[in-house]
C-alpha cells in the first residue's frame, strides 16, 4: 500500500511574529520577552539590539496574534506576518 500526503486547502498559512521597535519602554519589553520566549535578560537585549527580530516563527495565526497584542502593551512594535505554506515532505518509497 502507498503512503500518500496531502495539503488540505483549508490549512492555514503559517505565521511569523517580528519585533520591529523596542519604544522608550525597554524593560517592559524585555520582561514581555522573558514572559514569551522564556530568553534570560541579557539574550533579551541582544536580540532587541538586532531589530527587526523574529520572535516566533510557524505559529498558528492566534498564538501570532497573542504575542503580538503582549508586545504592544508593553509599549513595543510588533506585527504578525503570514509566511509562505508549508512545505510537505514528498513521499519516498520505503528501503529494503
């Protein structure tokens, strides 16, 4: 029997959430970002000092869409962004 994959049509994109400014309240952003990401204080600052950062990456839209409204309220500038679909694995006939 054949091991087939298949996209359904109704599966969502994938998205990406990108910190794009800090704003003037940086330690509120970083304790948003320990609060997120589980990121220590210093891997933190590291990486608002890279900006824009992505955050999360291949996350369903409403995991996206949290995190972005947990950054903002800390005073950051974030946007969730649809990335491209999902690549599935082709299928391969099974070894010997």
């Amino acid at each position: 029997m054949e091991a087939g994959y298949f996209e359904l049509i109704c599966d969502e994109p994938p998205y990406s959430v990108v910190l794009t400014a800090t704003g003037p309240r940086v330690p509120d952003v970083l304790r948003a970002l320990r609060l997120l990401t589980g990121l220590s204080l210093w891997r933190g600052k590291e990486l608002t000092r890279r900006l824009p950062a992505t955050i999360f990456g291949d996350v369903p839209r409403e995991t996206a869409d949290a995190a972005v409204a947990v950054l903002l309220a800390a005073g950051a500038d974030a946007e969730s962004r649809e990335g491209p679909p999902r690549q599935l694995a082709v299928p391969r006939a099974p070894s010997a």
